[in-house]
C-alpha cells in the first residue's frame, strides 16, 4: 500500500508559508490604508478588494487556527501538586502549588506563540478557592471546561473552551465571534 504522510519539515515549510503570507498580506493591508487617506475614492476601492482577496486567502488557515483555539491540552514537568476541575470559571474548583514547563496548546501561555502555548511555562502558587474567588488560573478562559492534575513532578491539562467552539462553528459562515481571524 502506498501511503503519503506529511514529514515535519514539509509540515514546518507550510507553516512558514502561511505566516509570511500573512505577514504580507498584513503591509499590503496598510498600505491600502494610506492610500486611502490620499486619495479616498481609489484608496477604498483597493482596501476593499484587498480584505477580500486577504479573507479568501486566509479562510483556511483561521479555520484550522479557531479550531486549535478551542483546546487547552498540554502535559507539564515541574515540582508541586494541584488539582482544578472546571465547568466555566463560575463553577470552578481546586488547589494548586507548581512551578511547570509546558508542552501543548495551552491559550495565552506561549512565549514564542501566545496565542497557543505549544513551549512554555506556567506557575500556579497558593491558589485556591471555588467559582470566581478562585485566586488562580488567569490564563484559563472564562468559559474553558475541563481539568488540571499535577502530581510531583509531571502533569497535564485537558480542556475544551466553549466560546471557542462557538468561534469555530461561526467561522465556517465568515463570522468572528472572538475577533481573533488574522
Ligand atoms: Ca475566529
């Protein structure tokens, strides 16, 4: 049988491809703006057919960019203990103390990429609580539904957030709930 399998260098190369296009299509964006403040008429024609041409062209990367938003699944390593269910931030509890390092998409914890985590780093000291006294976990989405274990010195997240479902769905019709499309 002959199977195709996509090797991490091709995965990497498309990847590159994606952000430069988007980087490109961001100075093409500007550039339509200032022309736009000299000569309004021409200027808002070509801002306009650029955002097409820029939402056709990136459909499918925010596609497949809404649908990592909505998880939060990552494994740790790190000293501590901790333990967080949680069904919204309103229905929330637990007790944390860890310091980690983290592998996997966890929202707004990257340092190379903030928007997916993938390498990074994470603390949760002294925090407790129930519901939205809960003094920890600020870089969990509001609506997030899952879980968080750590025990000695590994751990690991798994979490769905619902807004961020709600996003994906809405962006197959060209909505962005989130505000997050490139
Ligand atoms: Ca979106």
């Amino acid at each position: 049988m002959n199977s195709k399998r996509t090797s991490p260098l091709r995965f990497a190369a498309l990847l590159l491809i994606i952000l430069l296009t988007s980087v490109c299509l961001g100075c093409a964006g500007s550039l339509g703006s200032s022309g736009a403040e000299n000569d309004s008429a021409a200027g808002e024609s070509g801002s306009t057919g650029i955002g097409v041409a820029k939402t056709v062209l990136l459909y499918p990367v925010n596609r497949i960019l809404d649908v990592l938003d909505i998880f939060r699944l990552n494994v740790a390593a790190g000293p501590g203990f901790g333990l967080n269910l949680r069904a919204t931030k309103f229905v929330q509890a637990g007790f944390e103390n860890y310091v980690s390092v983290r592998a996997g998409l966890g929202k707004g914890g990257g340092m190379v990429f903030p928007r997916y985590g993938l390498l990074y780093s994470e603390s949760e000291l002294m925090t407790l609580g129930a519901g939205l006294a809960y003094t920890g976990g600020g870089q969990r989405g509001l609506t997030e539904v899952g879980g968080t274990v750590h025990v000695g010195i590994v751990g690991a997240e798994v979490a769905v957030d619902l807004m961020e479902f709600v996003d994906a769905l809405a962006g197959f019709i060209m909505l962005d709930p989130q505000g997050d499309d490139l």
